[in-house]
C-alpha cells in the first residue's frame, strides 16, 4: 500500500530534506542500499518540497546514486520547473503592486516566505497572495478585475477573491480569518488592523523591486495561523511547515519574545505553537535556539502529526483522490463528516483542548451558513 511505502522511505526522505534546508551532507548510510528512488519522488512531491530533497540528493556520494541516471528525472524536472515558476512569479509582482498604487496592500505567503529559504528558487510555488485592510477590499477589485483573464469564484464570508493573469494567480485577502473560532478570528481580526494603522512596514526585494510584507512579529503569527488552519480543516502539506519554521528561524531577532507569548496565550493557540517547535526539531532538524518559544519535542505526539500529514497530503489531496468516483452527494457528506468531525476529533490526541474548541467553533460557523442556505 502508498502508506507502506511511504513509511519505508520517510527515514531518507526526512535526510534529505533537512540536507536542503540547512545546507547539511545527508546520511549516506541511509543510501547504501537499494533506494526506493520513485518511492522518495512520490513523497516529495505529494509533500511539495521536491526541490529541496533534490538539492540532498545532489549532496549524496556518487555511490548512493541510482545507476541509472534517468531515475532522478523526475527529481531534476521539477527543480528546474519550480525555478522557472518562482523566476516568473517573481518578475509579475512589482506590475502587480504597481496597479494598486494608493491601495494599501502587503504580500504575505508565498513569495514573500521564500525569499528566507537558502535559496528562493527552491521553494515550489503556489499563487500570489495579498493582505488588505477590509477596507481596501473592494478597490482593489475593483482595479484588478479588468485587468485579469478570469475572475474566480468569490468567499465573501472571508474576504477571499481569486483571479487569474494569464498563468498567474493571484488571490486577495481582506480578512485573516479562519472560520475555526469566532473569539479567535475577532482577535485576528485586530491584529490586521494595526498592520494598516500608518505604521511603516518592511519591504523584500521582488523582481528589482522594494515589496512591502508585513513586520516580523505578526507575520510569524499569521503564517503559523494559516498553515494551522489547514491542518485543522482539510489537510497540510510539510511545505506550509517549512514555511513558517523558515520564517521563525530566519526572523528570530525580529520577533520580541514577549510580546509573541503573550499574543499567542491570547489567541489561545501558545500550546500548539510550542508542540510544532517540537516537530520542527525532531523531524525537518531545527536547532531548538533558531525558534522563537521552542518547547522540547514530544515524540509521541510529533509521530500523530506526521501520519495525519502522509494520511491526508498537501491540502487533503490523498483524502480527496480516494473518494474521487463517489457519487456527489456521498463525496459532500463524507466531507463534511471528515473536515467537521473526524479530523477535528482525531486531532484531540495530540491537541485535546484546542481539538474541542475548534471542533464547537467550526459547528457553529456550520450551522450560520447552513440558516443562510449556503
């Protein structure tokens, strides 16, 4: 079976992947026998970290490789594939601010992360995402909208417009909410509010431009905050890990400690920060003085997350591959079942009070939209 197979070859594949992410020699012992080359690929790729596993191959003895060269087509396809994306991207994004000229906006995610990876090109892309004030929200529609190719499907609940550019998509967020807490997204939703409040904000260079992101403090929160909100509701992939364990570690020095514990306790959240310092260390090899609050790695519950997370791939794409030829409505009600109830009660294992609260929480958040008939 995929999950076997993928069990077998997690020990080289974390090896290298902590080889490409701290410019480490990976394990060669690992590799003296017959690798599951095409096994390690799979993984990779379903965890959407390709490139930097393939920068740890590149690290290996020539006598751990496969004899056969073309076995690391796959591995070298997509690092050039993602470099290409990354480098087009990235020359995209000073025309894109460019068209909100007066419009307050940050980019956050994606583009904005990798520029902390040892090198950005590594990092396998997604979409474009910006940041706006609530208030903001509809201007910048209402400017970008003739300039797209196509509008995507609306989350006016959120704030949430997607749009396409060509091959380019961007998305516009006017809330960081998560429809996983009300008391939750109220306080996140003040978070967002001093980011916009005339404060002078940093900026990364994108495409020979200066590209406004927002500070270090709330950034870590909210990265941490989004690929937490994946992982309650659908399923996450070890990049939006890397992601937020590359930031913490790169910025450290920009987060006031103090400050980050107290806002973490009071978005009750300060416990599952702290379980997650624990996995970064013991499986992606982050020195615990690089992160912000690191806790000591719990073992027991760091093996839960990863076989929640080789369970339901990046963003539940294994989950939702497995229910593909059901009937609609018995895809829908498995859904709801899994996203509301069984994730959220099989996280109670590793997270029993934030698993109770986020479970009542999305119920309730359910039961609104339901009465609006959506």
């Amino acid at each position: 079976m995929e999950g076997d197979r993928h069990s077998r070859v997690a020990e080289p594949f974390f090896s290298l992947l902590r080889s490409g992410l701290w410019n480490e020699v990976p394990d060669s012992s690992l590799f003296a026998g017959d690798t599951d080359w095409e096994g390690l690929y799979r993984l990779s790729f379903e965890q959407t970290v390709v490139p930097l596993v393939t920068d740890g191959i590149n690290r290996l003895p020539k006598e751990c490789l496969p004899a056969e060269p073309e076995r690391m087509d796959p591995f070298l396809g997509d690092m050039m594939v993602t470099a290409q994306r990354n480098m087009t991207l990235d020359a995209f994004i000073p025309k894109l601010f460019g068209l909100l000229e007066g419009i307050p906006a940050i980019l956050v995610k994606g583009q904005a992360l990798a520029q902390d990876y040892p090198d950005p090109l590594r990092r396998q892309p997604g979409d474009i995402d910006l940041l706006l004030p609530p208030s903001s929200y509809e201007a910048a529609k209402a400017v970008l909208f003739p300039k797209a190719t196509k509008v995507l499907d609306e989350h006016p609940e959120i704030l949430h417009q997607g749009m396409m550019f060509g091959s380019k998509e961007v998305e516009l967020h006017g809330t960081i909410g998560t429809l996983m807490s009300r008391k939750l997204d109220r306080k996140l939703a003040a978070l967002l509010k001093e980011q916009f409040d005339g404060r002078l904000l940093p900026t990364v260079s994108i495409g020979g431009a200066g590209i406004p992101v927002p500070e270090a403090g709330f950034n870590a929160v909210y990265v941490f905050v989004h690929f937490l909100n994946h992982y309650w509701s659908g399923g996450v992939g070890l990049r939006q890990l890397v992601d937020w364990m590359t930031f913490t570690s790169v910025h450290k020095r920009d987060i006031h400690p103090v400050i980050l514990e107290t806002t973490l306790h009071d978005l009750g959240l300060l416990n599952v920060w702290k379980v997650f310092t624990g996995f970064a260390q013991e499986y992606l090899g982050c020195p615990a003085e690089k992160l912000p609050l690191a806790a000591a790695p719990d073992s027991r519950k760091n093996a839960r997350i990863w076989s929640y997370l080789l369970r339901c791939g990046n963003f539940g794409k294994n989950t939702e591959r497995t229910r593909r030829n059901e009937p609609w409505l018995i895809r829908k009600v498995h859904s709801f079942f899994r996203l509301t109830v069984a994730d959220r009660l099989r996280h109670f294992r590793v997270f029993p009070k934030e698993s109770i609260r986020f479970f009542l929480g999305a119920f309730g958040y359910g039961l609104q939209r339901l009465a609006n008939g959506e």
